[in-house]
C-alpha cells in the first residue's frame, strides 16, 4: 500500500512526533510512506526508507495572504501528480494539523475517498475558546467549510465528540484511533543512566506554553505541602521562563522547582520518577501519559477535555484524575505519591506501534 502523510512542518511537537512514528510503523510492515511537509522545519530525526519532501511556500507577492490556500493547493497536487507518476497512486492520503488541512481541502488530486484528516486536539477549545459573538461565528464557519462532510480520525473520543457537539459538525465518515506508542524502544531509552535515580522527585514533561498550565502544576505543588523535588523538563520563551521562576519564588518553592530545560531522551527521568503530573487546560490525547505508563512511572493529571481520562481509565489510574483547579491537582499529587497506583500493563498493548498503524492502513478499505 502507498500512504501520503501530510503535515504542516515537523517541529518538535506532538502531532508531528505521531506523524513520524506512523510512518516508520507503516513502512516497517512492508508499506510505502511519503511524508510532504508543508515548510521546511524539522526538529525530529526522519525514518529510513520514507520518502520525504519540503512543499514549502516562498511567495513575496504583496497578496500572497489572499491567494495563500489555493496557491499552496496547486503546489501540493504538483507534487501529488510527480509521486504518484513515479512510483503509483496513493492509497490513503492523511492530513495532519489544520493549517494542513485548509490546504489539503482544496486539493484537486486527493479524491475525497482516500482522504482523511486527522484531528489531534480539542478544537472548540484552541481555535474558540477566546472568541465571542462574530469572531466566534465566523470562525467556527470556518472550520465547517474545512471539515464538514468529511473523513475524519480524532485522537480520543473526547477529540470526536467536540467535532459534532461543539462545532456541529456532520461529518461523511469519523473514526478514533489513538496515538501510536513504539514501547519497546521507550522502554530502550528509558534504560539510559539517570542522575537522578533512587531519588523521590515528581515530573513534568512538556513546552512551557499557556495550554499546559505550569501555573497551575506549580500552585498546585505548593499546596500540596511534598518536599520532594518538582522536575519541569521543557522549553518556552525567555519572557514565560522568567515569569515561571518568578512564581516560583513567590510560592516559596524555588529551592524544589528544577527547570530542566529541553531533554533529547526525557524518558530515564521519567522511568525513575515517582509520579508524573500533567496540569493541562486540555489535552488532544496527552501522549506523556502513556509514555509515563510505559516507563512504568504513575500518572495524576487534570480531567480536561480531551485524552486523559480515557488513558487513566483504561489504565487503572482513574483515581489520578483531578477536577480543572490547583486544590484537586495538590490532592491528587500527593495521593499518588504516597500511595501510587499499580499499572495495568496489559491496557498499553492497545497503543502499541503496529495495532495503530493497522487500523490507519484499515481506512483505505473504508
């Protein structure tokens, strides 16, 4: 089979960590993958043997923000029209990320029977979550003019749910297939050396970004009265570092708070970790739950839309969930770390590299 993995960039974000790993599982079952992205960023290493190409756009044109999506759509089906006259028709084309989307949508090449978009996060909540009256009406009429009638795979049901109840969606086809996970290879990088093992300390991996609520985690911590030591594993802007800092000091935790900034291989932190915290507003899916699961590291987070509940349901970790406020994240936090939660193993199969990418390959027979 030939598949088209389409994306808006390989940053070093989660939709784009998920695109690459589909494609390295795909083409390790015997399948040909193409990955197009749509500017030329890439911050992950690539797989071998997929085929990859920068689609990125270059245009100077005074009005180049008013012809954008249909310049970038002819871009796209030349490039459709080069692969496939060189090595067949494509199969399955999935597009990634919205801006992908808007693009791939006015495709003239991908027939709307092997096209499907993949949704990865909550969008009533990212793109109208501050939007009011007009603003919010246009946009959401946006979005219809994207997705509607379409194939589309979410993340978590949460992600489906919000397609139809939020933005009121009637969609052709609509599909939940979870993130994929290669376990034994996080279970590989999680055997590194740590400095910090046989140590109690509690963990967050993730970009410092207002979604993520570090505010929240940190008041969060405070309240919860541990002495363990706070580790925050990630990135952001010099301005919300400080600003991170400045509360911690404020809360008088600084001497617990540990920005360990950014982290090739997270996992041997996350392995000898007595308890993984994840503090978010919402959650598309929330893929450092279950790669903490796979490290075999407990899990709390906040019950907000999106994945985390179904992982910490299926998981048995259910009792880590935590109402959207810093109060119910303290109590949680110190539940689970003083009584940890036992892992269900047998629940993470389902998120295993090769059960996923069967069920993408599964779409072309839709």
């Amino acid at each position: 089979m030939r598949v088209l993995m389409m994306i808006d960039g390989l940053a070093g974000g989660g939709a784009e960590k998920v695109v690459l790993t589909l494609a390295e599982g795909m083409q390790q079952m015997g399948h040909e993958v193409t990955v197009f992205s749509l500017r030329d960023v890439c911050d992950y290493a690539l797989p071998a043997n997929v085929h990859y190409q920068v689609l990125a756009d270059h245009s100077r044109a005074p009005w180049r923000k008013l012809t954008e999506l249909s310049r970038r759509a002819a871009m796209l089906d030349r490039a459709i029209r080069a692969a496939e006259k060189q090595r067949g028709r494509f199969d399955l084309a999935i597009s990634n990320l919205h801006k992908t989307d808007r693009i791939a949508r006015r495709s003239r090449e991908l027939r709307p029977d092997r096209l499907w978009f993949c949704v990865h996060g909550v969008l009533s909540n990212t793109y109208l979550g501050h939007r009011t009256g007009l603003d919010r009406w246009l946009k959401q009429r946006k979005i219809a003019q994207v997705y509607h009638r379409q194939n589309m795979i979410s993340v978590s049901q949460a992600v489906a749910d919000d397609l139809v109840t939020k933005l009121g969606l009637t969609l052709k086809a609509s599909k939940v297939i979870n993130n994929p996970f290669d376990i034994d290879a996080i279970r590989q990088l999680a055997a590194a050396p740590c400095e910090w093992a046989g140590k109690p300390y509690l963990v967050h991996v993730g970009r410092f970004h207002e979604q993520k609520r570090h505010d929240r985690l940190m008041k969060a911590y405070a309240l919860s009265g541990l002495q363990a030591p706070l580790m925050l594993v990630g990135t952001g802007s010099e301005a919300r570092t400080a600003a991170l800092k400045a509360l911690a000091d404020a809360l008088g935790i600084a001497d617990r708070v540990v920005f360990m900034g950014f982290q090739a291989n997270p996992f041997p932190l996350i392995k000898h970790a007595a308890l993984l915290v994840l503090s978010s507003d919402n959650e598309g899916f929330g893929n450092v739950l279950v790669e903490s699961l796979i490290c075999g590291t407990p899990v709390v987070s906040t019950d907000c839309p999106g994945g985390p509940h179904e992982i910490l349901e299926s998981t048995g970790m259910a009792r880590g969930l935590a109402e959207v406020n810093e109060h119910s994240l303290a109590e949680k936090m110190r539940e689970g770390f003083l009584q940890p939660l036992p892992i269900r193993e047998e629940a993470l199969q389902k998120y295993g590299i090769r059960a996923i990418c069967q069920r993408y390959l599964s779409l072309a027979n839709e």
